[in-house]
C-alpha cells in the first residue's frame, strides 16, 4: 500500500516551480517550500537504489539559489522565508552526497558561513518576522520593531542538518558551535509543548524587552519540527570514522560504537553549560586503541584535559578538535574543561554597540532591573556571580540580574539586547 501511494504521489504532485522572491517570499506557487522536497527523495534513492527517487529528486532542485553560494560568498537573498532558505541547504547537501558534484559541497560551505556573518543573533537564531535580511544592517534595525525574531524550532531544525551535513562531508570541528548554540539557546530555551498541540513558535529578542508565549494556534509547523529536534540529539553529540571516536557536543550521555567488531562504550558525565567541566569514562571488555577527538568550541581558549588524573601537555585551537591517541583501558577517565568567558556579542556591524551579553555560548538576558555597565567593553570587568547557577549582577546594583535564556519561564519579562552608551 505504501509504495502504491508513494507512486501516486510522483505522479500526481504539482511539479511547478516558482522561485521565491522578495515578494513572494516562500514561493506558495505550488505548495510551501517545494525545493526542500529532494531531501528525503535522495534519502529513499540511497536506501532503495530505486532510481525513480533520483530522478523525481532531480525534479526539485534549486539552483537559483543554491548556485548564489557557490558564486559568490556574499549574495543578495533578503527577503526570502528565513527557515526553508536553510533547510533547502539540506536538499544540496543530499545531492552533493548522491552527485559528488564540489559546486553542492561549496554552496554548502558558503552559505553557513554567510549566515553566521550576516544573519545570526547571539543566540544562533535568524530571520526577523520569518525573512532574511540584508547586510546593511537591518538585523539589528530589526530588533526596534519585530517580536516575531526567530521561527524556533523550525530554524533549529534547519540548523541542525546543515550543519551534520557538513560535519560530515568536511570532519570540521567548526560546524558544530551552530549546534551548540540551537541546544543553548534555540530549540533547548523553548517552552515545553502543552495540551493538544500548543506549542511555542517565536522567540522574542526585542530591544524594548520581550516575553515567551505560546503560538496562538495549536499544532503549527513548529509542533513537528519540535519533535524532530529532540529526536535528532542522538545524531549530533557523537560522530565517527574508522579511527576515531568525536564527541561534538558535551551533555550527559552514552554511545556504543562498534570499531571492528570490538564494542566500545563511552560515558559522559556533565553539568554543561552550567559547568566548564565534562568527564568520559571508556567502557570496553579489553584495551583498545582508537582516537578519542572533542570539539574545541570558537567561543572558547585555554582548554585542559587531564587523562586518569594526569594533566596532559597540549594546547587546544578553538574551532578545531582535541584529540587524544592511545591505547585505552576499561575505566580510563578522561577530565575536560573548557573555561567559559563573559562576552558581548553586537548585533551586526553596522550596530557595534548594540550587544547581547553571553557567558560561553549562553545568551544572558536581564530582568527590567539588570542594566549593563555603559561604557566597559569586557562584562568580566563589571559583572559578578550571585547565587544561582550562571546568575550575574552588575557590580554596585543591588537589585536585577542577567541569567540564561534558556531559563526565562513563560510570560516572563526579560531584555536580551542593550545599546550601550559610549
């Protein structure tokens, strides 16, 4: 029954192809968001080999915006739906994987490359009042008006197959801090879905101020991409290779990787982001020699890591992988610490003083109360800890304080962004 539905529905479905436009935004000439559709046409491809997936998948392609990054690092797509223009990115990604085509590889490339410098927030989200924006500073212009700041568990979900993808494709280390910073402060700071379908749609980082609420609608498109970010944490904390074991993202967890027929556990133990130490524990029946690799992060520097109590002599890069090469023993423990620092991240260039406030990858926001210091550049130099957990005070306030997104609780007032006056 389901592969005679799978038949009727590449016979039957509307093959128009309307390019999105700046005013028409999510190209509806066929449905929304048909150039994400050759996806999971070459996912069946590679399951089955049935090239009848290839060939409807060829149907779906979207050079006229994938080509703009492989042309050129810096295009004009303003305007365009924020959250299917990254996840289109998964369909390149696809078939740069069925092709082997480098133009696919290095649209790829380019384009989370150009989002981080032109459309990210502190927190990794994008797309004011769902679009993208021109490099001109209308990111930051943004925040003076929209609430509708970012589509978020729809853009995390984007975010975080573009970047498996290229952690895959490329084994760069880099591609795994826009993760971290969706599970810090995307799809891991909204509020839990509720009743039949309520679910929370838009993050709020207004300049005024803003609040969590919930969508007004149940069962919008972020109640389904919701459940498939959670689902998807399996895939994106731990990779692997003939040779090595990574870890991308620190959370408490397990893996079981079988390297040649010799099964290998490994345990992680950790508080992060609340806490800059994370401990793994090899479990296996036998030593076993294999590279054991974590993710440097790029907001990070002065990375240890101590092997059984040992202090190892080594630097770590930030955006690069730690690795550590030897023979393991069952219960060999290994201490990671990656220092946090207190950042200000502005919003564009364009708006160099307009900041949010971060504590490693964590957006900080403030109660009506916390003001930040208006003329000190590094917060390290102003703020101190109080007592929760990642909880800050300017020095010399004796009330507000800035605490992570992460933790703002629905219809809670809070200000993310502050224009410093300097």
């Amino acid at each position: 029954m389901l592969e005679k539905l799978t038949e009727w529905g590449m016979k039957t479905l509307d093959r128009r192809r309307t390019p999105a436009t700046a005013a028409d935004w999510d190209a509806t000439g066929c449905g929304n968001e048909w150039y994400t559709l050759c996806e999971n046409l070459y996912r069946a491809y590679q399951l089955t080999g049935d090239s009848k997936y290839k060939i409807f998948g060829d149907l779906w392609r979207y050079p006229v915006y994938w080509g703009k990054f492989a042309e050129n690092p810096d295009p004009d797509v303003h305007g365009l739906h924020a959250y299917s223009h990254v996840n289109t990115l998964s369909s390149a990604a696809m078939t740069y994987a069925v092709t082997g085509e480098g133009q696919y590889l290095k649209a790829l490339a380019n384009a989370y490359d150009y989002f981080q410098r032109t459309q990210c927030y502190a927190t990794g989200g994008y797309g004011p009042g769902e679009r993208l924006v021109a490099s001109d500073g209308s990111l930051g212009k943004s925040l003076e008006s929209e609430i509708k700041t970012y589509e978020t568990p729809c853009g995390s979900w984007a975010v975080f197959k573009l970047s498996r993808y290229l952690l895959q494709f490329t084994g760069e280390a880099k591609y795994g801090d826009w993760i971290e910073k969706m599970i810090c402060n995307g799809i891991g700071a909204a509020l839990p879905m509720i009743g039949p379908g309520i679910t929370f749609y838009y993050s709020d980082y207004a300049l005024q101020g803003g609040h969590k609420i919930y969508f007004r609608d149940a069962w919008p498109c972020c109640s389904g991409t919701y459940l498939q970010d959670v689902a998807d944490y399996h895939n994106i904390i731990y990779f692997k290779d003939r040779d090595s074991l990574y870890v991308n993202l620190y959370a408490s967890s397990e893996v079981t990787w079988n390297k040649e027929g010799e099964e290998i556990k490994l345990e992680q133990a950790t508080g992060f982001p609340e806490s800059e130490m994370t401990t793994l524990t090899v479990r296996a029946k036998k030593p076993v020699a294999f590279n054991l690799k974590f993710r440097v992060p790029m907001w990070s520097r002065g990375a240890t890591v101590e092997v059984n109590s040992e202090k190892l002599d080594c630097s770590y890069t930030p955006g690069k992988w730690g690795a550590i090469q030897r023979t393991w023993e069952p219960g060999d423990r290994v201490a990671i610490r990656i220092p946090m620092p207190l950042t200000q991240a502005a919003i564009d260039q364009q708006h160099p003083h307009r900041v949010a406030l971060m504590y490693g990858p964590v957006v900080l926001v403030g109660d009506p109360d916390a003001m930040p210091a208006a003329t000190q550049v590094d917060p390290a130099t102003w703020m101190t800890c109080i007592e929760g957990p990642l909880e800050f005070r300017a020095r010399g306030q004796t009330k507000g304080r800035f605490y992570p997104f992460y933790r703002a609780e629905y219809g809670t007032f809070y200000r993310m962004y502050f224009d410093l006056k300097v």
